[in-house]
C-alpha cells in the first residue's frame, strides 16, 4: 500500500544533515503500508524522485522515503506520531468494562 507523500517539517533536514556526517546510521520506518523496516549504513545523500518524494540514500543502496522516518540513529523522525498512534492503537479499543 503506498501512501502520498507528505511535506516534512524543515528541522528534519537539519537532522539529515547532521546523520549524514556520521560513519553509520541506523533508520527505522515504514516500508509498504505500516510494515516497518530498517535500514543502516552510511547516509550518502538524499534524493527527489517525481515532484516532491525525498529519499535518504544509503551506502548499502537502500533507499528510505524521508516522511515515512520513524527514527533515525534514535532521534524522532517525521513518521513517529504516526508509529506512536499506530502501536497505542489496541489501547483504544472498547474494551467491554465489568
């Protein structure tokens, strides 16, 4: 399931940046859907693909869409509210009370 890209927050490039600099990186986000998936590595860059989707590029060839970033060498990426929300789901069911 592929979803939409959304615009991220101008301070996460600055993040990008500074993960760039570092000899390995580790990335958690999601993948299809809410698959999560890792990817590590050195960040080699970040690339624009179509009109707007950005991608962090990784030495290893892995390629992680920026907006769907949970984490990233343990900071909050743009996608943790939605990982936060999505894993506290099943607390919010209504769960029939005695």
């Amino acid at each position: 399931m592929k979803t939409d890209f959304s615009p991220v927050y101008p301070v996460y490039y600055e993040v990008f940046s500074e993960e760039q600099e570092k000899e390995f990186s580790k990335v958690f986000y999601f993948g299809n859907g809410t698959e999560l998936e890792e990817a590590k590595g050195k960040i080699t860059g970040l690339i624009k693909k179509g009109s707007i989707e950005e991608y962090l590029v990784f030495d290893s060839g892995d390629e992680v869409r920026i907006d769907r970033i949970i984490s990233i060498n343990g900071k909050l990426g743009p996608a943790y509210d939605e990982y936060d929300a999505f894993a506290l789901a099943c607390l919010n069911c209504n769960i029939p009370e005695d």
